[in-house]
C-alpha cells in the first residue's frame, strides 16, 4: 500500500461498500468522503489542541 492509498482509504471503502468503482465515476463520491474525514478529524485535533 502506498501512501497515497491510504490517505484515500476512506472513500475507497465508502464506495467498494455502495458497489462503485472508486477509480472510475465514483471519484467524486471518493473525494467527497476523504473530505469529510479528514475534516472531521482536523477540527477535532484542533479543538484538542486550543480548548
């Protein structure tokens, strides 16, 4: 596994779990989930960090 494989393991799995190709018309649906992952993650270590 590469690096970049898994920072897109999230979205990856999200779409191998709806059926869709996550290389193919579902890159979107790929991004759109490692989006919200990484945002989700990001403001909680912020918040972590600051409060």
């Amino acid at each position: 596994m590469t690096l970049s494989d898994a920072f897109l393991w999230p979205g990856t799995k999200v779409c191998e779990k709806l059926g869709v190709d996550p290389e193919g018309e579902a890159g979107l649906l790929r991004w759109m989930v490692n989006t919200l992952v990484y945002l989700v993650l990001s403001l909680t270590v912020v918040w972590v960090l600051v409060v």
